[in-house]
C-alpha cells in the first residue's frame, strides 16, 4: 500500500512532519505546498498557497492524494477540511467549527465553560467603553486577548493600565486585527511553568503526545519581545505522568466530549497551552493544529508510525492508546534572522548545514529559507530549528548547540538557555 501526502505549509513545523512521514513504510509520494528550500530537498513542492484552499483541492483530486496533512491554523480556520470532505478528499485536520476553538478565544472560552475544563477567567467585550470600565474595575495585571487569529501578535500581558489600554485601543479604536479584533477577551493573568501538551483526535478517540516546552521570548531568560518561538524541548521533567493524566481526563476528554455533543467531528490536533499554576493546571488557550517549535522536538522522538497515526485520525478510525517515543529527550534551537522579531532580514547566504547535520542525532528543519542560484539563503524571521536526540538533556543540549555553532549566515540570532532548566534538573538528581 503506497500512499501519496500532501502537507500544506511552509515552516518548520511541516518540515518536521515531512521527515517524519518519510520514515512510513507505506509512503508513496509526497507533496508540500508550497513549501521551502529545505522541504524541497525531503518532498516534492507544489507552488499553491496554504490559503488557496480550491486550488489545493483541485490539485488533490488531480493527482489522486490519500491524504492531506494541514500544518497552519488559517485555512483550517477558513474551512479547508470543509471543503476536503465535501469533495471527498480525506484530510488531516478539523472542520472549521472545530478550528474554531483555536479562531475564536471567546467560542474556545465557551466550550471549556460547558465541558468543565479548568482555564483562567475571562470576559468577552465588543467595545472600548465597557472594555475600560471592566479594566478599571479589575486592574491589573491583566490580559488582553484579541478573539481571533492576529498572526501571533493578538495577546498583550499587561503589567500597566496604561499598557492595557493601549492593546484595547488597538483593538478597538484603531482596527490594528481588522474583525480579528473587534471582540476581545480580558483574561486573569496565570503564574506558573507553561507547557505544551498535543494530542490526536479522530472524533471522540484521544491520543495524548509527549509534553513540550517551548520558549516564546526571544532573549536567554525569557527577556524581550514574543517571538513565534525560540526553541522547544520534550519530554517535561516537570510535567509528571500523574499530571500528564490529570491534564488529559480534566482537558481533553472534556473536551472532546463537548464537541461531540455538538455535533463537531474533530478529526486533526487539539493542542493544549497549559500553565501549572500553584492552583493546579490550567488552559492558556487551545490551538487546533501541530506547534510550530514543538513539532520539531516531538518528531524526532517520535517511534510511532506518524503516516498511520494521521491517516486513521483522518478516516475518523481507531488509534493507539500511547504513541511511542525515544526514550531520550530532544533538543530544539531555533535560529532567527537579523532584526527578528520585529523584522527580519532576507537573502543571506547560510553555511554549515552539511556538517551540523552529520552529528549524530541531529536533524535540521527549515522555517524561512529559499534557493538564490546555488545558494541556500535566509528568507524570514525564524530560518531554522536544529533539533537533537540525545540519552539526557545535557547530551541533547551538546549536539543541538554544536550544530548551531556549525552553521553560520549573517545576523543570525539564537537563544542559548533552551532545555538549560531540564539539564539543570537532571544535574540535581544525579
Ligand atoms: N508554539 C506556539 C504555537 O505553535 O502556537
């Protein structure tokens, strides 16, 4: 059985899903679109858009595809498993009511409220005036959340009324998100570790994946300006397998009852943001897709079939109890451009990648770069994530930063204290 893949998307994140199915067995051809120069060396490109949703459907038909894989949020938020469906392509990811829970903070709000999930409280405004007056009432710290997808840039952790007011005035008075942010949600601030935790749904099955970190500041000890992310490791020591199941009978299993009970056939990946609080753990938000650093270090330990595991979610069929994974952690670093991330820097030329990837255990996924004649360039903010196995956190740690150290383009920019607190951790214990 040979299966042809499509995945949609151009990051990091589909590279490492590109690398990941291509250890299947049951691979036929696989397509990305429209993908980057490191993509183009693991799939075959195919220049549509991720938002061209018929012209991807068209090329599914076309070509007979078993399966698409959609990486980013935005056409699943804009109805591409809709429309897949429809035409009867088979597609990994949810419906557009499903994606909404990662669309719309407010719709998610809703359904974490009726499903009993533990989340932070919040109020959703459709205006500056009462908006204001709830903020003056409340103070801070306090967080603005534009309800709908801002590319990233929609939540502001207010320490100041005066920076409250602001994201609201950006919000409202300013139209800085277009609708995206004509309802915002004002959100109690959570303290505590943040962690990633995936799984797979096929309608009402869960496969829970292995915890990620991931690091959002662009400067060592989470200092500077939110980035897409910075680096990601995984496992998480602090995330203990009696948390680990906390989070998934109180989260998601709640949760995938309640789109259940409305008729949502949720067939992609609902990722949960968690905080630990002190007050046990809680949900920052919900995202209806694969993370992008977290893929990169998920994939790597991955030992499971990732081709059949997306598949059977896919058709809405059976899965696993438990994925497999290395037993050892891994280690990703992301490399960013010149400027990032308020701007980025394109067309530098990158060099090393041959020899970092010669480590052992060390793999390279592209985020921004493209082919200039024979020259392999930077073309984005986040350009690379240099992942790495390792047998602890101190070993990973090694071989990931030796491969950064090994590659070299101008202005490039990299934290240098990812999984630094796991190593550290591991020290104790010794
Ligand atoms: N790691 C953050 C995200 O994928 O949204």
């Amino acid at each position: 059985m040979a299966l042809d893949v499509l995945v949609v998307g151009s990051g990091g994140r589909e590279h490492a899903l590109v690398t990941g199915l291509r250890r299947s067995p049951d691979l036929g051809r696989l397509f990305c679109a429209p993908g980057n120069a490191g993509i183009g060396r693991d799939a075959i490109l195919v220049p549509i858009a991720a938002d061209d949703i018929r012209g991807l459907a068209d090329f599914a038909e076309r070509e007979g595809i078993d399966l698409t894989v959609v990486g980013p949020e935005a056409p699943l938020v804009e109805g591409i498993a809709d429309i897949f469906e429809a035409r009867g392509l088979t597609v990994f990811g949810p419906v557009q009511e499903g994606a909404l829970l990662e669309g719309s903070k407010s719709f998610a709000k809703g359904v974490m409220a009726a499903a009993g999930v533990p989340t932070g409280r919040a109020a959703p405004f459709n205006d500056y005036d009462s908006a204001h007056a709830y903020l003056r009432e409340h103070g801070v710290p306090i967080v603005v959340k534009a309800d709908g997808l801002a590319a990233g840039k929609g939540v502001t952790v207010a320490q100041t009324i005066a920076e409250a007011d602001e994201a609201l005035r950006e919000c409202f008075l300013e139209d800085r998100f277009g609708v995206a942010g004509r309802t915002v949600l004002l959100e109690e601030c959570l303290v505590g570790e943040e962690v990633s935790l995936l799984a797979i749904v096929s309608g009402g099955r869960v496969l829970p994946l292995a915890p990620a970190q991931d690091y959002k500041r662009i400067f060592d000890g989470d200092k500077g300006p939110n980035t897409g992310g910075m680096g990601c490791y995984s496992p998480v020591p602090s995330m203990t397998p009696a948390l680990y199941d906390e989070i998934v009978r109180t989260v998601f299993r709640p949760t995938v009852d309640e789109l259940q009970r409305r008729g949502v056939d949720f067939r992609g990946v609902l990722y949960a943001g968690m905080i630990l609080t002190a007050d046990g753990p809680r949900v920052l938000e919900f995202n209806t897709r694969f993370g992008d650093p977290e893929t990169q270090a998920l994939i790597p330990r991955l030992r499971s079939d990732l081709l059949a595991l997306l598949r059977a979610a896919a058709r809405g069929e059976e899965l696993p109890e438990a994925a497999e994974w290395s037993e050892g952690p891994c280690v990703g670093v992301v490399m960013a451009s010149r400027g990032y991330p308020a701007s980025s820097s394109k067309g530098d030329v990158i060099r090393g990648l041959d020899q970092a990837v010669a480590l052992p255990g060390v793999e390279v996924f592209h985020s921004g770069t493209a082919l200039n004649g024979g020259d392999l360039v930077t073309d984005g903010g986040r350009v690379l994530t240099v992942s790495a196995l390792g047998s602890s956190f101190a070993e990973a740690r090694r071989l990931a930063y030796q491969g950064v150290a090994l590659i070299d383009f101008e202005g490039s920019q990299h934290r240098t204290d990812i999984a630094l607190r796991a190593e550290l951790g591991e020290e104790g214990e010794a």
